[in-house]
C-alpha cells in the first residue's frame, strides 16, 4: 500500500478540503461533497452539473469554472454521488434558466441522477439530462447497461460550458452536448492495475508483461488480454477501433478533437511518446486534427495506461472549443 | 515492465515527436533535441534556455512559451543535455538581448551548461547562468555538489520569463532568477521507486510499507526511510523541513508561493488531500499562502511520491508571477 492518504475513509473529504484550500475560486462543501463556481448564478446562464465516482481526477471537480462545469457532486472512490448531492448542486447552481445533468453511462451514476432530476422538477426546476456513452471497447459492462463514459465526458463538459457560458438556453446546450457525445468515441488500454483505498491492493490482476486492451475506467475488463506490444502497435488498435466505430456513424465531416488521455501513472514523457504513434495513424489514415489535448484528465487513480477518444468536431463545435476556459485542470483563452 | 514506449531507445525521441503533433506553436527539433517557442527571436527579448535530464515532465519542454522558457533542451532520461544541445538553444533564440540558462544543481547539467555558456560567448553571445538548488533535504547527493535542483525550478522559469517577456535586460533578469532560488526551499518523499526505460525495473528498492524522507527526483536517497506515515505527518515533515530552513533566510516579508508538486504516479486525489495538510500546517505555522499550485509538475517518471516547495514571494515576484502565461503545462491570463 503505497498511498498518499490520511485514511481509507477520508480520502475524498480530505481531497475536498484541499481542493478548498487551492482554489479560493470554488465554493467547496466538504460534508455535502458538492464543488460551485462562486459565480455560477450570476449572469443568469444554464446551469451544467455533474459527477461520478471520485478517483478519476482532475474530472469532474477540476473541470468546474468558467466556460465549463458549474459545479461537480463526487461520490466516493469509484461510487455514484447520491441524488441529495446532485439535488444540492442543481439547487445552488439554478438562476432560473434550467440545469442540465452531464451522466457517465454507469448503472448506479443514471439511477442517481435521474432520481435527483426527478427531485428538482418537484421543486420546480427544468432539468434535461444528457448520456455520455463512448467508449467502443465493449457493449454492457461490470457497471454498465450499454456503453461506459470515459474521455468523451471531457469534450461534452466544454462544448456545453462554452454554449451555456454563451447564454445559450437549456435545449440548445443539452442539443449540443448530445451531439458532442454522438460525434465521440474513446478505447482505454490498462499496463497495470489500480489500487483502491479501500481495497488497498489491486482491483484486478494484470501479469507484469501483459495489457488489457480496451479497459474500462474502474479497471473493468476489455476486449482482450495480450502479451505486452511497443506503444506504435498499441495505438494502431486504439485509433483503429475508434475510427471503425465512428465510421458508422457516417462519412467524416471535418477535423476531429483528439485526447490522448493518461491513466494515472503513465509519465507524461511515454504519453507523448504514444501520442506521436496516435497522430500517425491518423495522418495515415487521412484524418486531420484541429486540437489535441496530451495528459491525465480522465484517469483511474494509480492505473498505467492510456486512452484515446475522437471528436469529430464541425465548424460550431470547434468555434466552442476554442472559447475561453478556466478550471483547475483546464484552461486557456483568459 | 508496464511501459508505453516503443523501445527504450526511443523513448526520447518519441516524446519530441509526440510534443511536435500536439503543439505547433513549438519548433521542436527530433533530433537534435532542441524545443523552441515559435516567436522566441520576435520582440527583442532576452532569452531563457533550461534542460536537464528526461523523466521529470512537464519539466521543462512543457514550460516553454509566452512568459516562461524560450527554449528546453531535453536530454537522455536522467542524463544531462550535451553542450552542442544547449549551445543551439542558445542560438536559436538569441535576439541580441543576451540569454538566460537556468540550471538545476546536478553536476553533470552544472558542467555542461557552463561549457556551452564558454562557446556561447566565443561566439558572440552574452550568456548568464542561475542555478537552482533547492531541496533542503541532503547537501551533496548520488549526482550533486550542494543542493540539488527540484521544484524551485518552475517558480524560477516562471518569474524569469515574465521578467523578460515584459522586456526586462538580461542582468535583471538574471537578478530574479537568483532571488527566486534563494527565496525557496522544497522537500520530497517518496512511497515508491520509479522505473528508467533503459533499466526497466525499480531504480532503486522500496519495500512496500516504506517510505523515503527527503528523495531527489532521480530517486536519490534522502534523510531517512521510515514506515509509512499518514498524510498529515507526512505534510508535518516536508512542510517543516522547509520552513526550518527558510528561516535561516531571515524573517518573513511576505507570503509564500506554494507548489504541491506529484512524482508521478500518486493520484491527484492523494494529492489534494495532501494539500489539505500542507494548508494546515503553513496555517497552524502562520504562514499565508498567495498562490497554490497543486498537480504533476517535477515528476521522477512513475514514482509514487510528491514534494513542497515554497518561495517567499514579495510584491513584486508576485505580481510577475501573476502575469500571463501560455506553455503546454502551465497556463494563465491569456
């Protein structure tokens, strides 16, 4: 147990605490474990609200600001929030002009957030949920009815900010965001295990010299366990089984935003490394990028792995994506 | 070996390549390993070039841009950039202003960097050095003689470069430099080895259940290995190590700028948590605390870990520090 923690059950309240500490910005309920932007009732804009499991750090909590999240419900590690804190979150973030809820597709997160919609309509609140489903690895899952949300939460959570953040009203917002999700798909390759808090060992065994390819964010299997294979083959199949799934959604209309995402414990040095091998395979295979994101954003604690997730971004989405942004782990433009 | 790398070999390389698809504002030369801001010679600027072993991204390729490093030059993981390396650096981004090496107190870095400051000036260059040496933990290390160079390096390369983007002469910006380095201290721990691509298992042995009080970001030995210790006694060693130390400065003036920095393969869940205690601990000390930053800045490739550092920042290193910054790691206000 190699871990940086106080103790196994304060380990998202103390990360809250700190997160308090750093960011004077955000408004931090500890208790509730519900993270607002200070500012996210003024100027009267749609309120955008999400959360999942924590572990997957810097989402959700670091995406939360300006131009992006207006405020973020983590439950503990690799555990949907409760509706009561999404509840909370809606409530704090509504000036009036709806909220709309940003879900993982994960049984427990789509249960609890839609009993919490549920709860906000009764008080009165107009709130559209929207699914976030790209990862091509597997249909159904360990935790999942369908496809998981992985790295295209990221993509969703900034085009729909940068809408909301526009003045944009609810429907158009939660238009956008279904359409950034549509246009999205991601695989996750695991090197190695992560280890829970709680468990304090690793939540599945992974054999040094081996990878699972097409792994789920919590660790959950993939499509197929192979003998290690150097970083240029391991993105041939992740931007292979990409580009084949998007392939059917129809023929490419422009560049792609692509996210060449580390799991956790990859160095950033191998991540690049591997991001040279992504762009490639995608030059070979004739897709231009318009914007590349190289880091951790949509991790799995201490997991050793990568993902990759496309966005096939038209001229609206890009325009978007380009506006300014200010969070934690995201920002640019101001 | 739960590597994402082509070949150990390559890794560096590989890492260019990959730096050069994701960011077009950079030159990035593969093979002579020189990375340069595009517009590094517009504006009659006085140049900043750093470099140092690889392994410690987002250190320093990732610090190059608008208000921060001109130039990095990379060099074999754990290994010193060559003369020649630095000596193009210096070329390509000299404008007649003079240039700025900025060099963490390794011996190898210390002898290269100087010898390429001597051809420098024999060719017509005018070259100043700082060298950063801020870990209190050891004096003399496996690879140092004095201090060794963790941290402090990014508080240094950001409050240099805002001194010279805004047009400051090379002297003061050399001035700032050195300021810089004398106001901060850092401390590391670290919970577990890291593995070299070339080596391809632990550097060095850390039973599990350990730790190591005072590392170096090589995995230097430090003050003392222990049994693990919670957060919060952790924070209580690192944070107190810098502040005893601090204080032989001289009383305080000001506050502090703090970094709160992962090794590279501690969540940054650990690490907000961390942060909470380090928050504490600077309070119960009264110590203000300006500015935070809390992620995987100075890494040690996958080792699970973290370190403090703190500057002593007075108004004026504050508000260069506030100015607009635009690198691939560390962004703001523009």
């Amino acid at each position: 147990m190699r871990m940086l923690i106080n103790s196994p059950e304060t380990v998202v309240a103390d990360a809250l605490r700190g997160m308090a500490a750093a960011h004077p910005e955000l408004d931090v309920d500890v208790e509730r474990r519900v993270v607002v932007r200070r500012d996210a009732r003024d100027g009267g804009r749609v309120g955008l609200v999400s959360g999942g499991g924590s572990g997957h750090e810097p989402l959700h909590a670091g995406f939360v600001g300006y131009g992006m999240l207006s405020a973020a419900c983590p439950g503990e590690v690799f555990t949907s929030p409760v509706p009561d804190q999404v509840l909370r979150a809606a409530a704090a973030v509504d000036s009036g002009q709806g909220v709309l809820f940003i879900v993982k597709n994960y049984t427990g997160d789509v249960l609890n957030f839609e009993m919490a919609a549920e709860l906000a309509e009764e008080d009165g609140l107009r709130v559209e949920r929207v699914l976030v489903d790209d990862d091509v690895a597997v249909t159904d899952s360990l935790y999942t009815a369908g496809r998981r949300g992985t790295g295209a939460t990221l993509f969703v959570e900034r085009i729909a900010g940068a809408a909301a953040e526009e003045g944009a009203p609810l429907e158009r917002v939660a238009e956008l965001a279904r359409r950034v999700n549509a246009a999205s798909r991601s695989f996750g390759v695991a090197l190695g295990a992560c280890t829970t808090p709680a468990k304090g060992s690793a939540t599945f065994e992974l054999p040094d010299g081996e990878l699972e390819l097409g792994v789920g964010i919590h660790g959950e299997p993939g499509r197929e366990r192979r003998a290690m294979m150097p970083a240029r083959e391991i993105a041939e199949v992740a931007v292979g089984a990409v580009l084949e799934d998007l392939a059917q959604v129809g023929p490419a209309d422009g560049p792609v935003l692509a996210l060449v995402n580390g799991m956790g414990a990859t160095p950033l040095l191998e991540l690049y490394g591997f991001h040279a091998e992504v762009a490639r395979v995608l030059a070979e295979r004739g897709v231009p990028v318009a914007r590349t994101l190289v880091g951790n954003y949509v991790t799995s604690l201490d997991m050793a792995g990568c993902s990759v997730t496309l966005c096939r971004a038209d001229g609206e989405l890009l325009r978007l994506w380009d506006t300014p942004v200010r969070t934690a782990a995201l920002r640019w433009g101001c």
